[in-house]
C-alpha cells in the first residue's frame, strides 16, 4: 500500500466517524435546541415581566422623590435666566415649530405628487411590459417567425402613418375652407350689393347716330356766324340739309332764344 492509499483509508475512516458521530448526536442536537428555545421563551417573559415591574417601581420611586425636586430646579433655572434671553428662546422655539410645520405641509404634498407621478408613469410602463411579455410568450409558443413580426410592424407602421396623413389632409382642408370662407366674408363686407349702382341705360339720340353721320356748327361769337359757313340755327348733316325736327323741345327753345337775340342785335 502506496502513502497516498494510507491517506485516502484515513479520510474515508475519519469521514465515517464523522458520520457516526452526527448521526448519533442528532437527536441530542434536536433536543438541545428545543429545550433552548423553550428556556428562551419563559426567560422572555419572565425578563418582560421584570422589566415592566421594574419600570413601574422606577417611575413611581422617580414620581415621589425627584419628580418635585427636578421641577423646582427647572423653575429656579427658568427663573435664573433673563426676560430677554427667555423671551428669545420662547421665540426661537416657536418659530422652529413653525417652520418644521410649514416644512412638512410643503414637503407633504410634493412627496404625494411625486409618487403619484411615479406611479402614473410605472404602472403604463408595467402594463407595457406585461402585454409584450404575453405577446412575446404567445409568439413562442405560436411558432411565429421574424418576417412574421417584421410584416406586422411594418404594416401597423403604415396604418400610423396614413392615418397621420389623413389627419393632415383634413386639418389642411378645414382650414382652406376656412380661408375662403373668411374671404367671401370680407369681400362682401368690403364690396355690399346695396353700393353697386346700375349702369345708366345709353340712349340714342335722335340728333344723330354714333357712326358720326352728324356734324355739329361751330359758331363764331364775334361774328355771329358759323365757322362752316352755315346757318349757326341749325346742324348740317353729311348732305347739307337742315333739319330741325330732329331737335327736341329744350334745344329748339335755346335756338329761337339765339335767333331772337340776334335779330335784335342787326336791328
């Protein structure tokens, strides 16, 4: 037998005493240790009891004896102190409970809003991971592919995107719509039918037609004459002859006024 055989013998030997030993002192440990807790227990409670019994010995012992003295020396204290320095630290005291009192009402409700923010922001983003968790857990056991997947992000990728463009369209065409709608407006306030007036109806005159078959006599004032050569009474026409018929009432009365007043002016 090699050294390295003895070695092992005595491991394995040694493992077994082990064994032995522990298999043999179970129980005993198993016990040992029920016992300990039980005597953990009534020692707890009798300890528990002690101590409550010792606290209220101590408090009634401090309440007959001390409780006078420490009182008096907190007045002789208190009343050793000037005015002043008590006035200032009545004052310190009471403006640092007011100011630990403004500090919780203002931290209070930022503290609320803050966690309510948080869990408005959590609970969305664990709903999120849910459903693509039991989307990502149906695909497995479904069997479906990547193309698959890639397919269907593709084609809700469209949809969005033409609902975006449909959207667009119609925000676009509301506000044509509304432009022209706004310019009809103002155009009608700037240009009224009411202001619009009707075109006086043209009519011809009986004088003459508008080809210019007329000719209108000029007359000379100095002389009294036309400067044609004809009579100033009358309108020469493209022959020559004078027709005073074609004068209405108005113009025929300034005509035999003119020739009155010329009359008696060669008189």
């Amino acid at each position: 037998m090699t050294r390295i055989d003895s070695v092992r013998h005595a491991a394995d030997v040694t493992k077994d005493s082990v064994r032995h030993a522990a298999e043999v002192a179970a129980p005993y440990a198993s016990t040992a240790k029920e016992n300990a807790v039980l005597y953990g227990r009534q020692y707890g409670r009798q300890a528990g009891a002690y101590g409550r019994q010792a606290g209220i010995l101590a408090r009634q012992q401090y309440d007959a004896r001390l409780a006078s003295r420490v009182d008096q020396a907190r007045e002789q204290a208190w009343a050793a102190v000037p005015p002043k320095a008590a006035t200032a630290v009545e004052t310190a005291a009471r403006r640092t409970a007011e100011g630990a009192k403004t500090a919780a009402d203002y931290t209070v409700p930022k503290v609320e809003t803050a966690v309510a923010a948080t869990r408005s922001v959590a609970v969305p983003a664990k709903d999120e991971v849910v459903l693509r968790g039991g989307a990502a857990l149906q695909a497995l056991r479904g069997q479906v592919s990547a193309t698959d997947i890639d397919r269907l992000v593709r084609r809700k990728m469209f949809r969005a995107k033409a609902g975006r463009t449909a959207r667009d369209l119609a925000l676009a065409a509301v506000c044509c719509g509304a432009a022209f709608a706004a310019w009809k407006w103002w155009n009608k306030q700037n240009n009224p039918e009411w202001l619009v007036e009707p075109s006086e109806a043209t009519e011809m005159d009986s004088r003459g037609s508008m080809n210019g078959s007329a000719t209108l006599t000029v007359v000379d004032p100095l002389e009294g004459g036309s400067v044609n050569g004809s009579k100033p009474s009358t309108i020469d026409r493209v022959d020559g002859s004078a027709d005073a018929s074609d004068l209405d009432a108005e113009v025929r009365a300034k005509q035999d006024e003119a020739d009155r007043k010329r009359k008696r002016g060669n008189q």
